[in-house]
C-alpha cells in the first residue's frame, strides 16, 4: 500500500500543492494523511502517528519534502528505524528535482546527511534570529512581547489577593487561576515579584 503524507506549519497555509504531487505520484487522495501543525515536535502530529501506527511491512510513505516528514536529524534517523524494522519504505519526491527512496542503499546514505542538512538549516535560522534579537535590543528597538498581566491588571490583582489570603478562603491556587483565566505560574510569578 502507498500512503502520502501531507503536512504544513500553519492553518493559514495550503496543502494542496502537496497532495497534488502525492496524486501524481500515484497516491490514492483517500491514502494521503493530511494536518497543519508545526513539525518540531512529533508528538503534536496527530495524522503522522496514526500513519506510523497503520503501515505494515510492504507499504511505502511519500512525502513532497524532507522537512514535511521531519525538522530534526534525530527525529528522522528515529522515525526512519522504525520505518525499516516495520519493512516499511519512505519516499521524498523532491530532493533537488530527485526521488529518494529508502529503500535503496544510496537513499539510506542521502536520507541521513540530508536530514543532518534540514536540522543545520533550522539551527542557523534560530541562531540568526537570536542575534538579531540581540541587536535590537542593543539600540534599543526590541522591547519583546508585551506583557499581557501589568499592576493594573484588575484581574490579576484580585487573583493575588485570593491567592495571598488562601488560608481563610481555602481556594486552591488551580481554582484562582480558572476563576480569572489566568496561568498559574503567572500567579506564582507576579505573587513572588509583589514580596521583593
């Protein structure tokens, strides 16, 4: 069986350039698992994981890209293992206007720098992304997130109160914190900052 996956970052963005390509290449659109969610962490990629739970020795999973199955050289060289001891095959159709197959002894070799590649990418993105942070904060442009939660924030002031007085009122910190919306460690934090 030949299942394609189909993955973007964000809600706003579109797959179906991708499920195109998966068509094209002979996947059936009822065998393509589709999701917008970030790809950093496996674990928030619902359809991938119900993909890796279904393939069975035999099958075959296609990917348009590298970085749709994968963000990290870890979680790919793992996924990938895993794929194999399932005798379960990966294709990704555009690695420079090739096709890798992991079931090939060349496309377990490219499939392994590639991944190292995609991860390095990322990590020089990040890299690049603090030390612009960094200067802007030097000339003093950057100021970060504003801070939800200030000492007028009625809310939070109430819930302070409620959380300092718990003693007579018996209020769990979780049940403060449900009653205004806000985080506990928010609480905890602007608790701690109001005893300095």
């Amino acid at each position: 069986m030949i299942y394609g996956y189909a993955r973007v970052s964000s809600a706003g963005q579109n797959l179906s350039a991708q499920i195109q390509q998966l068509e094209e290449y002979g996947v059936a659109k009822k065998d393509i698992f589709k999701e917008k969610v970030s790809g950093r962490k496996k674990d928030n990629r619902e359809a991938f994981n119900r993909l890796l739970d279904i393939v069975v020795s035999g099958d075959i999973i296609v990917v348009t890209k590298l970085d749709r199955f994968a963000r990290s050289t870890k979680d790919a060289l793992n996924t990938i293992d895993m794929l194999q001891e399932k005798e379960v095959g990966l294709v990704v159709l555009n690695v420079k206007n090739e096709i890798l197959d992991t079931t090939t002894a060349t496309g377990k070799l490219m499939i392994t720098v590639l991944s190292a590649v995609a991860e390095f990418e990322a990590d020089m993105i990040k890299e690049r992304q603090i030390e612009g942070i960094a200067e802007a904060k030097k000339r003093g442009v950057y100021k970060g997130r504003p801070s939800t939660y200030h000492e007028n924030h009625k809310g939070l002031q109430k819930a302070i109160e409620l959380f300092n007085d718990r003693d007579n009122n018996k209020m769990t910190v979780d049940e403060i914190a449900e009653t205004f919306n806000i985080s506990r460690a928010t609480i905890y934090r602007e608790a701690r900052k109001q005893k300095l």
